[in-house]
C-alpha cells in the first residue's frame, strides 16, 4: 500500500482509503454484514484509514465501522470521523464526540472533522472543541471538512495545534478545489482529502468529453474509467481520497488504482482548465 504523510506530522497513512458515506438505517442484518465483510477485506489489504461520520446513517456508519474494527490492532489502524455542526452548544458537541467514540468502540480518534462551517455555530467555538479534544487525547489530529481557504485560515487562528486536513468534494467532474484549493493546500503543507472520487453513481453515468478522455487513457492502461479517475487524483502531491466500496470487487478494483502510473502528458489532459497546471504540484510520473 502506498503511504503518504498526513499533512506535515510525519505520519503515515494510505494514500487511499474506505469510504462509508452510503452506510443508512437498515433493518436488514445481511445489509451490515455485506458492509462489514467488505471493510475488512480492505483492511486485510491495505486499507487501513476508514473515513465516517456521526452524520451517515445517523450512527449507522460508525456503528458498522466499529463493529469491522474490532479485533484489529487499533494501532494498525487510522480512522476519522466528523462532528456534524448542527450542535449549537459546547457540551452538546463534546457529547456526540464521545459518542462517536462509542459507537466506533474507540477511546480515541486518529483525525476528527468539522463536517461543515455551520451558520449558527461561530468557527471560535467549533474549534475550541477540537482544541479541548486533543487537550484531552480523545483525537491524534483534527481538522475541517468543506471549508473555504478563508474559513481554514480563520479557524487555524483560534488553535494551538495545526489543522491538517481539509476533506473536499474533488474529481474529474468537480475540479473546482483542485483548481482553487489544492495550490494552497501544497504550499501549506496541508492535506486534501478528495471525497466522492467517482461521483454519487460511480461515474457510470458520466458522460461528454470528460468520459472520453479517461476512456483513451483506460484503454492504454487496460484499466476501467474508475480506476483512471481514481489514479488522477492521488498523481497530485498532498491529495487522498477515500472511494466507496459496496462490495468485494469494488475493493479489489480500488486498489489496483495506486498501481497506475499516468503520465504527466495524461493528467494535464484530464484538466478542465489546462492553465492551472503551473500551480499544481504532481507526483513523479512517467514522463
């Protein structure tokens, strides 16, 4: 598994990682287990960091996600999670923090989130959270979800620790945050976590010229389209992604994505605005 380091802390983790938004309420038992199953056979692989939050399912992520975890060596292990900003008050936000920590069956989280900024919550006291969460050892590192370059300089201001990470929606469809985002990220040191890499569908029903371009470039790689887009993504430094994976096979798919090595000819072609290319570091390619 190809390792990459969590913003500027000299840890380690996966350059991809499981995904679990799409987990819901489910009466149906073979529902989690074919979720369960699945997360640990990523494990087994590899992928080891598993991204959720109290917001999916509303616990039902977290609650599956702990129940595949347990039994593994928590140190083996990187898992995040997200504080959903809805909650007005301190103690309302420090009690769903512990009970993710609950429902995950932890004592600590790896990397914890901020979801969303939230309209009602002033940034100043969402990250006097944070702040008094890593005070109190209940996460290794935090950071934000969905924040604008100007709300993570703002929220930065209120902490001691760094923020080292900001989860963004980013791929070949959405390029809006690897076009304005990312070049600051690079040059902060700061991790992007790339969200919903293959869209909501799974790219299956993408369409027009950017479906044409990964199907060239799949073709010379004997690879699927899902498999380039993912690739594309993690060819750019200080970028992760966590790709959803509702079965085996999509596992098994996922991860011979870190195996293709684009070219730089290939992921400047993949650009819907070719001129940031100048701002953008890559990864070493084939060229």
């Amino acid at each position: 598994m190809k390792l990459v380091e969590l913003g500027t802390t000299g840890e380690k983790i996966p350059v991809l990682g499981q995904g679990t938004w799409g987990i819901k309420n489910s009466k149906s038992k073979e529902y989690y287990e074919k979720w369960i199953t699945t997360l640990k056979k990523g494990i087994e692989l590899g992928l080891t960091h598993i991204d959720t939050a109290e917001f999916y399912g509303f616990g039902a992520s977290e609650k599956t996600v702990g129940k595949a975890i347990a039994g593994y060596n928590r140190d083996d292990l990187f898992i995040t999670s997200k504080l959903f900003p809805m909650h007005l008050r301190y103690n309302k936000m420090k009690k769903a923090a512990y009970k993710s920590l609950k429902r995950l069956g932890i004592s600590n989280f790896d990397l914890y989130l901020i979801h969303w900024p939230s309209p009602l919550t002033s940034i100043k006291k969402q990250m006097k959270i944070m702040q008094d969460l890593v005070n109190e050892g209940k996460t290794r590192y935090i950071g934000v979800s969905n924040f604008s370059i100007e709300q993570f300089k703002k929220a930065q201001t209120y902490l001691d620790d760094k923020l080292v990470n900001n989860q963004l929606l980013a791929n070949i469809s959405k390029q809006k945050h690897i076009n304005e985002s990312l070049p600051y990220y690079q040059k902060e040191g700061i991790t992007m976590t790339a969200y919903s890499p293959l869209g909501h569908s799974g790219f299956t029903n993408l369409k027009g010229e950017n479906r044409e371009k990964l199907e060239k470039i799949a073709r010379k790689h004997n690879a699927t389209v899902q498999q380039i887009a993912i690739a594309w993504l993690i060819n750019h430094e200080r970028v992760i992604t966590i790709p959803k994976a509702f079965n085996l096979e999509h596992i098994d798919a996922n991860i011979k994505a870190i195996e293709i090595k684009l070219s730089q000819a290939e992921i400047l072609s993949l650009y819907n605005t070719p001129e940031i290319s100048q701002k953008i570091k890559l990864i070493s390619s084939i060229d």
